[in-house]
C-alpha cells in the first residue's frame, strides 16, 4: 500500500498538526503534500519528512500572509500529481480535502470542519477581517467562488472521518456526507497529576476574535481572582490594555513547563465553541476540571452529571452564554473538592494518541481492502 499524506498548509503547530504529526507516526514512510510550508514557522515539526509543496511557496512571506491568497488555493491544491498512490489520506481543514486523485486511489479525509469562513462563520469572518474597507468590500464575491469550489471539492473523497460528532453533523449539513467519527489524539503522557494545587484559573490558546478570551478576561476583572493565560494571537495585545493586576499573560510556554500549569491550576476556563478543542482534555489528563462553554466538541468531552465510573463530580462544568456574566455565575459556584484528579484523568486517557493511531491505522486498512474488491 502506497500512501501520500496531503494537509492545507504548515505555517503553525496546532491540533491540525498533531493530527498530521500521529499520521506520519502510523505511516512513516509517506510524504507529506501541502501548499506551504514555513519551517521556521514550524519550528522544525517535520524537518525530517519529504514535504512537496505548491507554486504558492515562492511568494515571499507566504507563511504568515497565507490567508490573503485564498483564490489561489483550490489551483495550488489540484496541481498536485497523486497518480502513484495506492492511498491518500488528506487532513482537511480547508482546502486539502479537494485534491484530485485517480480513480484506482482510495482518498480519504480527516475532516476538522468544513471551511467555516465559507459557510456559516462567513458573515463573522467578514466582520473580524482586518484588513483594509476596499479589500473587505471584495471578500463576499471571493467567498462565492470559495464556496462553489468547496462543495464540488467535497465529492472529491471517497470517505470521510469527523474529529466529532458536532463536525459530523456540519459535514452532513454542507457536503451531505457521511462521516465516520475518530476523536483527534491527545498525548496523555506529557501530563501528569499534581499534589499541590494552585489558586489560580488557567486559559490556553490562540487568542484570535472566535475563542472569545474577551469574555474571561472581562469575567476574572470582575472577580478579582487570579488567572493566568498561556499563548500568543493577534488578540493577546488588547486583551493586555484592559486586563486587571489578577491576570498574568505568560505567552509562548515549551511543553514541560506548560504542563506544570495546567497540573497546579484550580481549573481550566475554554469559552470558545470548537469543532473538537484539544485543550480541555490536557487539563483533564493532568487531572484538573474544566469550565466551559456549553457547545460544540465540548459537549463530546466534559462530563457534567456523571455517571459510574465516576465517583465524584465528572470532569467539568458548563456555562451557557458566553457572556462574562455567565463565566462568573458558574466560577463563583465552583468548588474543587467536588472533583477526583485521578477519575479526570482516567477519563482523559480514553483519547489517548496511541488510541487515535490504532483505529485511523484500522480504518485505513479495511477501506483499502475493501477498494481493491
């Protein structure tokens, strides 16, 4: 079996990346095909991969400007030949998924979500553009031609696996696909349970408009209890010019000293609605609860009402607008010691990477089988 592994563009390490990162892990031998890729970026993920890339690479600073070149996607995607493989597994987000394959190729694609900025995050993606009133005024007759392509493109695969049922329902909604569903990996491992707790709340992540830091910044203003935020994102600086002394921005972490963060903290705060969201359950892996947002991939990982095995309160709690408002209704109603750190992270272990490998290896076995009938 001949395989080729095609993902949208490799510009920053994020859960796409992971799941890309496990695929080359169940098939080493598989090179990688991607629009762009930046290994500075990427701070050398995947250095040691065949990586082919699209006419796009020779635009200077494509890397961080990517996303101003989206009619040139869908030509730079199906300019690659994919003729010698007997498999190709795409991990879309985007535009990977459109790649044009043989008839005797099996493809299949990791789907994260339908191309949210084409269908229905586009009217917020409009309004979020920061780019200049005439460009803005061009996006919505661009965003047409993005969506035909994306739905043509989307008969492109043979088969389809979803990160979540939520993504599930989406690719039901736009693409009228079934899909089976794979939760993406979480390596377990990196995390670790701690005996001493800290006072604070912690929050992790890219803080672009969607993942709503706003709304916890302006909550913990309020509640005058210490919290702390771990990333970078175009939003970080403005979130910084009205955050209170409480709150401590701690930037890029490496992964050793973010993980003691997330064993010490009271809890863990995620107010976005994600396809999936890989952050909560590394907070759950190092045994601590969460709080979230009630919807999206949440629903599919953070256990409210428990029931057996769990002895004590589950993995988390919801809030149900996301508004600060409602952040502080459930953080002034939290209590810690409703919660057991080793059932969390038992629970956690259920989405192990090790766990994601063998089924996508399984999954990938018995359709290529099945296409050779």
């Amino acid at each position: 079996m001949k395989i080729a592994l095609v993902h949208d563009y490799l510009v920053q390490y994020g859960g796409a990346e992971r799941v890309l990162e496990a695929f080359t892990e169940i098939f080493p031998k598989a090179p990688i095909y991607t629009m762009v890729y930046d290994r500075k970026l990427m701070k050398g993920a995947f250095s040691d991969k065949k990586i082919h890339t699209s006419f796009l690479q020779k635009i200077p600073f494509i890397g961080s400007h990517h996303r101003l070149f989206p009619l040139l996607m869908p030509m730079a995607i199906e300019q690659f030949d994919l003729s010698e493989y007997d498999v190709v597994l795409s991990d879309s987000n985007s535009y990977a998924k459109g790649v044009i394959t043989m008839p005797h190729t099996l493809h299949i694609t990791y789907c994260h979500t339908p191309m949210r900025y084409a269908w229905d995050d586009c009217h917020k993606y409009l309004r979020e553009f920061e780019y200049s009133k005439l460009t803005k005024k061009l996006v919505p007759f661009a965003m047409n031609y993005i969506r035909l392509w994306d739905k043509i493109s989307a008969d492109r695969p043979d088969k389809y696996i979803a990160n979540s049922n939520f993504v599930a329902s989406r690719i039901k909604k736009y693409y009228d696909k079934k899909a089976v569903v794979i939760n993406p990996p979480v390596n377990t491992k990196k995390f670790f349970i701690s005996k001493d707790i800290g006072d604070y709340y912690l929050m992790v992540g890219r803080a672009l408009p969607y993942k709503r830091f706003d709304i916890v910044v302006q909550a913990f203003n309020k509640l005058k209890l210490p919290l702390k935020i771990i990333g970078k994102g175009p939003e970080m600086n403005k979130l910084k010019k009205y955050a209170g002394k409480n709150i401590e921005f701690l930037g890029h972490l490496k992964d050793k000293e973010m993980s003691r963060y997330y064993s010490k903290c009271k809890a863990f705060i995620f107010p976005p609605e994600e396809d999936f969201g890989i952050t909560p359950l590394e907070a759950m892996a190092s045994g601590r609860p969460v709080i979230a947002f009630k919807g999206g991939g949440a629903l599919e990982t953070v256990v409210e009402n428990p029931p057996a095995p769990f002895t004590k309160g589950g993995t988390g709690m919801f809030f149900t607008e996301q508004t600060p408002q409602s952040i502080i209704k459930v953080v002034k109603n939290f209590n810690s010691d409703r919660f057991n750190s080793e059932e969390i992270r038992e629970y956690a272990l259920g989405f192990d990477k090790e766990i994601f490998k063998k089924k996508i290896g399984e999954f990938v076995e018995k359709e290529y089988d099945n296409n050779k009938c």
